[in-house]
C-alpha cells in the first residue's frame, strides 16, 4: 500500500487472523465433540461364556427365541419376584453407557454395586435362547438408537420374539374420562405388525403416544419385522411398588411357556 508521498507500507489484514482463529475454534469443537461422543457410546460387556459363543457362532450373534425387557424399577421388580426368583437363572451381561442421569453404569470392567440403575441380562439354564433383560437405568434420546442397534446385532433375528414390561406414571395417559383412584394401575399393550399373539390386556388408545426405550425396541422390531408386544403399566407410583408389580401377572401366562418348571407366583405384600 503506497502513502500520499510514495512510502511503501506492509498490509496488514484482521481477517486472516480472524480466519486462523475461526478454523482453531472449529477444530477444538470437533475435538469436543468426538470426545463427547464416545463418552456417550453405549458399550455391551457379556460374561465370558457368552463372549466365547458369539466368537464361536461365526455370525457373532446368539440364539435367541425370546427376549424379555422389563424397563422401569417396577417392571424389574415384577420379573425379580415372579421369574428370576429361582436359582435357574445366570447374569450374562450388562450394558454399560454415561449420560447426565446414568453417571454409575459406565464403568465396563466394574462389578456394579448393589441397588445402582443398570441394566443387566440374565440367561435361563435349562433353555438358554430365553434371555431377560433388566433396565432401570436412565437411557438418554441420543443412546437409545446405539442400544437397540447393539443389542439386537448380537441376536439372530430368525425366530425372535420380544415382550416389553413398561413403567409409566399415570399422569402421562390422555383419556377423556375420569380415572378414579381404583383404577390405577392399569395395563395397555402395543404390539408390531409381525406379532400374531394376542395381547392379554387392552391395547393402548390413541393418542397416547410410547417414549424413551420401550418406544426405541417397538419401533426396532417394527422396521425388522420381528414380533414384538409390549405391555405398558400406568401407576401413580414411582416407587417400587408390590400392587403395581402384580399388575403385570397376566403375562406370566406367556413367561410360563417359555420357561418350564418356574414355580408358582409368589405372593407379594400389599402397598
């Protein structure tokens, strides 16, 4: 740049210094977001005898005639009294991830502590294509695909049937009439179009609408056409709660087929 009295000067431009700083702002952003990306994967720890036949299938995928998922503290609660009450079952695996409300179970090689969310497997010995899954962990929107993807990538999907045990409160159900007290908890039911079997209670009205997991695994064996039905348990009580578990009894009649020999229900103390 040349002065009034021809003095040459070096230019000096703010905009390739703002440019510089704009491209180091981009890439610590992409470094943050890697970073907060796998700390947000979803990881699946399996025993080592699991571990071994999902090496030895050559697919990397077990055999799995049924699979049990039971989301919501009072849904686990109802297959720890009423399924896996009997020393016929074995912890397989967990599924380990990090997010706001679920910090505890990402440890991956860390026994988890007695009473933490989770969300644990448990295969039954006498038929081992009938696994459980146990999920009263926090499983945030961005994960829950990773979960469904991952979880059933490690089954084969030829002959796989899912049942879903959900909690949900009260308040979230939108009807036109008055619930009276005594009518709560109740049950309601959604099933895929690939599901044959008939529900064993009212199915869920519109326009309530599913969310969070149990909403995730519909959705996954509605689009791979595996039959799924779940049965969602609206109840006033967060809390684990005995009349909100026997709300779920009526599908023993379907958990009794599946495993032989299970003992009769036990019976649970009243709220």
């Amino acid at each position: 740049m040349a002065t009034f009295f021809g003095e040459v000067l070096s230019v000096y431009s703010r905009a390739v210094e703002e440019d510089d700083d704009d491209l180091d702002d981009e890439n610590e952003d992409e470094q943050i977001h890697r970073e907060i990306e796998e700390k947000r994967e979803v990881h699946i720890a399996w025993c080592p005898e699991v571990a071994q036949s999902l090496e030895d299938s050559g697919s990397n995928k077990l055999q799995c005639s049924d699979l049990i998922i039971a989301v919501g503290t009072n849904a686990a609660g109802f297959l720890s009294a009423y399924v896996l009450n009997t020393e016929s079952w074995d912890a397989v695996g967990h599924v380990s991830l990090w997010n706001e409300r679920s910090r505890g179970s990402s440890r991956q090689s860390i026994a988890l502590l007695p009473g933490e969310p989770a969300c644990l497997f448990y295969r039954h010995r006498d038929n081992p294509a009938v696994l459980v899954c146990q999920s009263t962990c926090y499983i945030a929107e961005d994960q829950l695909f990773q979960w469904t993807e991952k979880v059933f990538g490690c089954l084969q999907k030829r002959g796989l049937s899912v049942m879903v045990l959900s909690d949900s409160p009260v308040a979230e159900y939108k009807t036109p009439d008055y619930l009276y007290g005594s009518a709560v908890p109740f049950l309601r039911s959604l099933k895929s179009s690939a599901s044959e079997s008939q529900a064993l209670c009212p199915a869920l009205e519109q326009p309530n609408i599913l969310t969070g997991l149990p909403a995730a695994v519909l959705s996954h064996c509605q689009v791979h056409q595996i039959p799924a039905v779940l049965y969602q348990c609206y109840t006033d009580v967060i809390s684990p709660d005995s009349i909100t578990m026997e709300t779920y009894k009526p599908a023993l009649l379907c958990l009794s087929k599946l495993v032989k020999g299970q003992p009769c229900c036990p019976v649970l103390n009243p709220r």
